[in-house]
C-alpha cells in the first residue's frame, strides 16, 4: 500500500487541488460488481484500495446520472440522481464515504450546457407548446422558409449535421451536441437557480469539487434575429480564433462569466471551499478566465494535450501554460488521456500530421503502430507531466499503459458520433473500453460476466494482476512517481535548463528535483545527481530515446 502519511495535512488544506494527482474514472467502464456488463458504483467502490495504492489525491467520477446513453451519460436526466444501472444515491454515499476513509477526494461531473431530451423539463416543454414558460428553460425558435422548414440559424452540432432538430409542432430546439441533449438557455433564472441547488446538493453529500463540462458554451447570444456563421466551421471551437474574443454566438462569450462568479460564492461557503475545474475547449488566454479565484479556480490544458512529442513545442507550451496560470492566479493543469481522445500509448507514436479519425477508421492499421515503442513513450510522457508544477489528471488505465483500442467492429460502437456523422468519424468508443483488473475471466476481471465493449485478448497482459508488484511494470512506475512527487514537492515553479542538448526537455523543480527528458532519437549524457526514478533503464548510464528521469541533488 502506498504510504499517505502526508495526506491527512494535505486534506485539511483548502488548496490542496492545486497541485493533486486527480484520477478520472469512466464509470461504466471502471468495475461492474452485478455482472450485466456496465460498471457501477458498488464496483467502484470495491475498487477504491486501487487508487489508494496508487497514490493519486483525488477521483473524478464522470457521469453516474440517470441517462440513455445517447451520448455515453452526458445526456443527463436527472442532475441530482443516480442510474439505476449503476446504483443508488445510497451506493454513491458508501463510495464517497469509503473514498474519504481512504484519504481520497471525490469529484463530480456537472453538465450544465444541456440535459437529456428524457428530462422532465424538457417533455414539460414538449407538452406544453410554443411561446411556454417551459419552452423558455431551452432554446426553442421558429423555422426559416416558407412554411419554418429550415433550421433557424446555420449552426453545426459538434457531433455533426444541424445543431436544430424539429420538433412536430413545427418549431426548433437547439442541440450543441446529439438531438438527444437540448441545450438549455441560461438566460432563464429557473435554469440558473436548479444549478445552483445542484451544486448544494452535491456539496451537502461531502463531495470536494466538480469538474464543469463545456464550461465555455452555456450562455449564448439569442437577441432576434439570430445570427448565421456564414461559415459551418465557425460552429466548432477550433475556429474560436476567427471571431474576435468573447463575440462567438454559443462559445466563449463574455458573460458566461458571471454564472461562474456567481458559483464561487455557493463553493466558497463550505470548509474546506469545493474546487472546480472547466473544461473550455478555448484559446489558453481566454482559458485564464475560468480559472480565476473568483470563478471555477482551475481549467484543463487542452494545448499540452493536443501537442506532438517534440521537445520545442511541448517546452513552449509549457512556459505559455504556466504563465496563463500564474497571470490567473491558478495552478496549472496537465492531461494527456481523457475519456474524449485516443489514448496516449497510442498517439504520441503516431507519424506527425497523422489524421486521429482516419487512424481509427482504418482500425489502427494505417499506419500500424509499435504498441511497446507506444507504452515506452507513454511512460516518459508521464514523468514528465508529473514533474511539472500544477494538478496532473490521469485517465483510468493508463496507469496500466493501456493502447487504444481501435479496431473496435463497427456493429459494437456506441458512442453518437459514428451515426450523426453517417459513419464518417468512429467515435470516442476506443478509449472507453473496460478495464482489465485479472488475466482471464470473461471480461478480465471488470465484472463476473462480460462487458458492454469487447476487450481484446491483448489487455490480459495490461491487467492489474499481471502488473501488480512487479519490478519495472507501468503499474509500479506510477506507484514510486506518486509516491516520490508527494514528497518532492515544494512551489509551483520551475527553472529551465539553458544547456539541454538538442530533443532535451531539462528543467530543476526545487532544490531536490531535476527533470530529464530525451525526446531525441539519440542517447545524451545524464546530467549529475541521484537517480530516483527512470521510465526506461538507462543505456551505459545515459538516458536513451523517449526516456524521462528525475534526478535528486
């Protein structure tokens, strides 16, 4: 077991997110304890002493809400309940309450842009017709044309396809995301107080923060007449930098922010304060905003994630992060996998320019990739990440190394994307494939009977059980990280190297903390000091190719 003696200071800390190792579990895809297939919160919790052992600070559980699945639990039916698939509010209370006996902070997914077409809100505004004060929690509109035959405006879901849908009675609803979320509109006063009870509700139950989902997206611009983009890739938050900042119709506008200040006095209420992250797919400036003291407090760096293993680039991106932080007055935060993207053992050795959809499309086969040269280029990817200053969020299962699975058939897929954009994008199902805890069983130990995404004979190998104790493993690379970065730490600065060789990323993060990390395709000599931790064994004392090691002084 992992020694948490320093934790219980750490807990009573109210800053203690800003630099926490924060793990996200996909809960259907976690530990399933009934045997149907779908992880639940009861396989969660009797899989807690994992996390423990593996020395993160924090758990973020992704949606557990009542949902259909339209869009993998995002399409929330009911904010302040629990799926009865995956449990109880009781099964919920036992997690949280087992979490905290461990010494680990619970966080929830919100989802605040938009509920499921299940909701009783929005079936309220389907019954009751245009002009209703229930049609005005959504972004219900007449249609253009002749006869309202044309969607409103030229918006695009980010699933594909026209943001509107209509509706039998003739009018619109505005979808950001599947048909089966309308968005809600956020100039409503009855949407913004739910939220806030929602907020409350959760707190009251002891969770310790919320991570925000489409942070950027709530408030939109809906004075008559709506306006056209002109142009259909401006509906999708890549083009955010085409408009001029904050004029975006549905991103990134202005006062989204004053929802978020209005949050931060709800959080700011409890002891120790609840934290917040966003999620806001914006430019990192822009970013800064949600994460001020006043409002959501951190954001997630979607620039660390989306850059190339190239040395320059990921040296620039994380001077310009910190700086955006610190100008915020926030920490900094650091992803490489997430429940959204290809996974990093399978990404960063991907050719540069590589088309990630495309990749998938072809199941992983154009171009075929090196799963070991992958997993050694995950690894040091990883020391570095948790060597910066600043949170670093961890995706369940790569802490085992796990690839993507991208040859997933097409009759299993489950996530919208595939069928909203008529087969054109494969999806997010690959990342999402249930983990594997033994090395057989029918679903390697998730559950006693299957699982709802099929798990390639590979992941045996990547179990827990076969991982567990052994010298070297990805597994026990991550138990000594975390355990060595707990007690390392010391400030939120770094000091770059000015005579790192070339594809060299060195930098000092206190007086007993050195960084290496040889991006290079050639080995360089390992700068003095004690080796505390490699992510590949060094080659005659040098640090060999895709290899990070931390060095004490």
């Amino acid at each position: 077991m992992t020694d948490r003696s320093t934790l219980d200071l750490s807990s009573r800390d109210p800053d203690w997110w800003r630099q926490a190792v924060v793990y996200q579990i996909y809960p259907r895809s976690f530990a399933d304890a009934d045997g149907d297939g779908l992880g639940d919160l009861r396989g969660i919790t009797r899989r807690l002493g994992h996390l423990a052992a593996l020395g993160v600070d924090a758990l973020w559980l992704s949606p557990f809400y009542p949902s259909e699945l339209a869009d993998g639990g995002y399409d929330v039916a009911d904010p302040r309940g629990v799926d009865p698939r995956l449990g109880t509010l009781d099964d919920f209370d036992a997690l949280a309450a087992e979490a905290h006996r461990l010494g680990l902070k619970v966080i929830v997914d919100i989802v605040p842009n938009h509920s499921s077409h299940r909701h009783a809100w929005f079936q309220e505004a389907l019954y009751a017709g245009p002009g209703s004060a229930a049609r005005d929690r959504y972004v219900f509109r007449d249609g253009r044309g002749e006869h309202g035959e044309l969607p409103p405006t030229d918006w695009q879901s980010v699933f594909g396809g026209s943001a509107w849908k209509r509706v039998p009675d003739g009018q619109w609803y505005l979808h950001l995301f599947a048909p089966e979320q309308p968005d809600l509109n956020w100039e409503n006063q009855e949407v913004r107080a739910d939220y806030r009870t929602t907020l409350r509700f959760w707190s009251d139950r002891g969770v310790d923060g919320f991570r925000i989902d489409v942070a950027h997206a709530l408030v939109k611009d809906l004075s008559e007449p709506l306006r056209d983009l002109g142009r259909p890739e401006l509906s999708h938050e890549a083009a955010l930098t085409a408009l001029p900042p904050g004029t975006h119709p549905f991103y990134d506008r202005d006062d989204v922010h004053e929802i978020y200040r209005d949050w931060r006095k709800i959080l700011d209420a409890y002891r120790p304060p609840r934290m917040a992250v966003a999620e806001a797919w914006v430019p990192g400036a822009r970013r800064a905003l949600y994460a001020r003291p006043d409002e959501l407090g951190q954001a997630f760096n979607f620039e660390y994630l989306e850059a190339g293993w190239d040395a320059e680039e990921l040296r620039q991106v994380i001077t310009d992060s910190l700086a955006t932080a610190r100008a915020a007055g926030a920490s900094a935060t650091w992803v490489l996998s997430n429940h959204d993207v290809v996974r990093h053992a399978s990404r960063l050795t991907l050719p540069p320019g590589t088309d990630p959809n495309a990749w998938l499309l072809s199941g992983g086969h154009a171009p075929a990739v090196d799963e070991a040269a992958g997993l050694r280029r995950a690894r040091a990817a990883t020391l570095l990440m948790l060597a910066l200053p600043g949170s670093a969020y961890v995706y369940q299962g790569e802490e085992l190394g796990l690839p993507e699975v991208a040859d997933l058939p097409t009759e299993v897929l489950q996530d919208p994307i595939w069928e909203q954009t008529g087969h054109v994008r494969k999806g997010r199902d690959g990342c999402r494939v249930p983990l594997p805890w033994t090395t057989s069983g029918p679903s390697y130990g998730f559950g006693p009977g299957g699982a709802w995404l099929p798990q390639p004979p590979g992941f045996a190998a990547y179990a827990v059980e076969a991982q567990d104790g052994v010298e070297g493993s990805t597994l026990e690379l991550y138990r000594t990280a975390l355990r060595l970065r707990r007690k390392l730490l010391d400030g939120e600065e770094l000091t770059w190297a000015a005579d790192a060789p070339d594809g060299v990323l060195r930098f000092d993060r206190s007086e007993g903390w050195r960084c290496v990390a040889n991006l290079s395709g050639a080995a360089v000599e390992l700068p003095a000091g004690e080796v505390l931790l490699s992510s590949a064994p060094l080659e005659d004392g040098r640090v060999g190719p895709d290899t990070t090691v931390w060095l004490g002084r």
